[in-house]
C-alpha cells in the first residue's frame, strides 16, 4: 500500500512538473487518502503487537 502512494505522488509530481495541474491534484489526492490507510493500518498493528494481539490479515 506504501509503494502506491510513492506511485501517485511520483505520478502527481511528474504531471505537475508537465502542467497537467488537474492530473497532480487529483494523483496527490490519492496518494494522500492511500498513506493515511497505510498509516492507520500500521498505527493498529503495532498496537496489536504491543498488546499481544495477533492481527490476521
């Protein structure tokens, strides 16, 4: 899921770097909603690390 946001933002800097500003708003967009989820899903792994839970995806 990090490797998809790494994409779109890549994707969102090139196509600014090009003038395509509709294009990189939207691709920065995605790859922002894609990190939070990244970010959410390890915040819950940890903590089911540290508390002995075991997650199974």
């Amino acid at each position: 899921m990090l490797k998809l946001a790494i994409i779109f933002g890549l994707i969102s800097l090139v196509a600014g770097a090009l003038g395509f500003t509709g294009v990189a708003g939207a691709s920065g967009g995605i790859a922002k909603i894609i990190f939070a989820i990244f970010l959410v899903l390890l915040l819950l792994a940890l903590a089911g690390i540290v508390l002995g839970f075991s997650i199974a995806f």
